[in-house]
C-alpha cells in the first residue's frame, strides 16, 4: 500500500521569506501523481501544485515549487515571497497513474507566517 | 455552479441517528470522491464513483455507511445509526476523467458532522 509522510506538523516562516515543506511517499509503483494541497480555515482544499511522476521537471505555479526527487521518493514543496494568505494547513498527497484513483494523503503540515 | 458545492455545512445529530450529506459535483466531472478527515485518523477515502460503472467502495469504514450517486451528479453519503466516532469533516470532490487536469480532484468546502 501507499503511504505518504508529512514530517513536520508545524512550520513558521516570516512574511516574504521563503519556505520548504517537507514530504515523502512510498510505493512501488513507477506512474504516479503527486500533489499539494492547501486548506485554509475555511476547510476547502485547494490545489497548489502538481507533478506527474513521468516528467524529471520540477513542476511551478508563480511562488510554488516542488523539489521532486523519485529515486528518494521525496517532493518537497517551496514557497518563495510567503504571503500573510499562505497561513493554512498542507497536504501532500498521491495517486496512481492507472487504476485506483484516490487520494493517499499525507498528516499535513500547519504553516504560520509571520507579519 | 463553479465549484463542488455541499450541503449541510454543519449537522449535529443524536447518537444513534441518521444522517444524509449531500454532494453536487462540477458540471460535466464523471468522478465523484468521497473523503473524511478527523483528528485520529487524518484524511481517508471513502467511496469513488465513476460514471456508470459500480463504485470503489473499499474505504468505507462500516456498512452503516452507504453513499448513491443519482443521474450521474448529485451524491449522499449516509450513515445509519451514527457513533460517535463518526464525528468528522466529510469532503467531496469530483474531478474529468478526459482532458487537461484529468486527474486533479477539486473539493468542496465540506460537512462538518457532529455526533452527541
């Protein structure tokens, strides 16, 4: 089975830092997804970003990036110029390819930043 | 609407009660997820539907918990008999199976059920 770990439930950054948010998976499978999710207080998750297993490009969208490592199994999430509205708890999370298309998640990582 | 909308956004009931939370899908998505978050347990997978082929319903914890999908769309997730232990964020999500984004789930903003 699946699994995904989030090593850090808690994080802080100061306001236009940047910050790293660890995650690593296991699984034997070679096709897979990767993604980040955010939940801010309001309970809906949000995508961030996303990364497709196939392609050695690390994924970006505007201040989010991902540090993608699939020999280590390791997709970490990188937010540069942190913004007072990125306060929320993250999710990394997994899916297959083919087949079985739900989400693996990870335990999220609450993230505080710092005015 | 623009968004995967549920319904109600809070419910509290009576152990032993029945509930019915209900999920309306983005218009034109064939997959519907079902999802609970609690605080012992994280985020699992309940039950997936795909168009008209018979749904996952491998993470269903109990057979008190059943969910339907009507006419391809809207779906409710029910739980006969609530426990305590059924006390979560219930999260809703569909997503295209052809396309660009094929395989992101958008969420909905969630059912918060509370169980006394």
């Amino acid at each position: 089975a699946q699994t995904v770990t989030q090593s850090q439930p808690e994080m802080s950054v100061q306001e236009a830092e940047t910050v790293t948010l660890s995650c690593t998976y296991d699984t034997s499978e070679s096709d897979y997804y990767l993604f980040w999710y955010k939940q801010p207080p309001s309970r809906q998750m949000i995508l961030v970003i996303r990364q497709e297993a196939y392609k050695q490009q690390n994924a970006t969208e505007n201040r989010f990036s991902v540090n993608f490592q699939k020999a280590a199994k390791s997709f970490s999430l990188k937010i540069s110029d942190s913004q007072l509205g990125d306060a929320a708890m993250y999710f990394c999370a997994y899916r297959l390819y083919f087949g079985n298309e739900k989400l693996t998640f990870g335990t999220g990582t609450r993230l505080t930043i710092i005015p | 609407g623009a968004g995967v909308s549920q319904s109600p956004s809070n419910k509290v009931t009576e152990k032993g009660k029945d509930v019915e939370l209900r999920c309306d899908p983005i218009s034109g998505h064939t997959a519907l997820y079902w999802y609970r978050q609690s605080l012992g347990q994280g985020l699992e997978f309940l039950i997936y539907f795909q168009g008209n082929s018979a749904p996952d319903k491998s993470g269903l914890p109990s057979d008190r918990f059943s969910a339907e999908r009507t006419g391809g769309s809207v779906s409710t997730l029910t739980i006969q008999r609530t426990q305590q232990e059924d006390s979560a964020v219930y999260l809703c999500a569909s997503s295209l199976r052809t396309g660009a984004n094929q395989e992101t789930q958008y969420f909905g903003p969630g059912t918060r059920l509370l169980v006394l």
